[in-house]
C-alpha cells in the first residue's frame, strides 16, 4: 500500500532549506514521496539495512551491525508492528518501523534515511507517520532508544517533542543507549 505524503521539504532541525536558483527551481516541481508499507524481506528495505549496518558499525565496531537481526521480522508487522518507506520516484529515500514494547506503548527501531537525501526533513515525516500509525493502532505512548555516537538522532528526537529519559548534560558515552519517551 502507498499514499502520497505531501509537504514541503524541511531539514531535520525544522529550518526551511536554503535557497535555490530562481530558474532550476521554478522549473522543477518539488518532490513527490509516496509512502509504502513493506514488510523485512521486500527488496525496497535492503538499502536501509545497508546503510543503517555500515552507520552502526562505523560507529560502534563491527559487532554493532548485529543489532539489526536482534527481532524477529514478524514484530515490525501489523498488527502490533509496522515497517515504513519513504519512496521518492518509486526509490527508497527514508524509513523506519516500530514494534510492540508493552500494551500501550509502540517502540520506534531503524529510522533511516538514505545518505544521499539528508538534511531534507524526510526523517521527520518518517517519526510522524510511524506515530500515527501508532496512534491508530491504540498506542498512546512512544519509547526509543538512540546510541550515545549518533547526536543526528539525539536532535531529531528533542527537535520533535521526544522526553528524554536521561541526564542530558551528561557525556553520551558514560550513559550508554539514550532511552526518550512521548505521548500520543
């Protein structure tokens, strides 16, 4: 299933996208995402499991691109679980998923977005769906974690109106994975 996702671009942090030439932009509509609804083994995920393996073992070592087999394909499904893709032209250029953490409460895993399409707020849109989704399927509660090496998530979260569940001032490494909450 795909629905179109309409909106202008935004960066990450909310900002509006710098300037463009007159002519290239007037002459180029805006992009159109679509918003598909996949399972683990469609063929439109591996780039994100590519890319989310390099960006966590780059990060942590090569044993870190384990965590992305640690749950079983099933909980990313409804009815308790989603897995969601950003595409752009019918190409992946962003995606996430959740799953089941209690009765009420959906946990955001493997939010994404392709290395060639950051800065454009697609990761935004991608916690936005998935909290919908959420919301539709009885969740009333989000809980995340985020590695203390990657600060683009860190934003991302704050910017989006996460709680953190951690001493903010305190150095990253000395915390561990950085746990943040939000109501539906």
């Amino acid at each position: 299933m795909s629905v179109e996702f309409l909106g202008t671009a935004a960066t990450d942090d909310g900002s509006q996208p710098g300037p463009r030439s007159g002519a290239a932009f007037a002459a180029q509509p805006p992009p159109r995402l679509t918003v598909a609804r996949v399972t683990v083994d469609d063929p439109r995920v591996e780039p994100l499991l590519r890319e989310l393996a390099y960006e966590y073992s780059t990060r942590y070592g090569r044993a870190a691109d384990r965590e992305l087999s640690r749950y079983p394909a099933e909980e990313f499904a409804p009815p308790h679980g989603e897995l969601l893709l950003l595409l752009e032209g019918g190409e992946p250029v962003a995606g996430g998923a959740y799953r089941r953490y209690d009765g009420r409460t959906a946990e955001l895993k493997r939010i994404w977005t392709h290395s060639g399409h950051r800065r454009r707020g697609l990761a935004r849109r991608v916690v936005a769906e998935l909290e919908r989704s959420a919301a539709e399927r009885g969740y009333r509660r989000i809980y995340l974690t985020t590695g203390p090496r990657q600060p683009e998530a860190r934003g991302l979260y704050l910017a989006t109106g996460y709680t953190p569940l951690f001493d903010i001032s305190a150095d990253p490494e000395t915390i561990g994975p950085l746990p943040f909450e939000k109501g539906l």
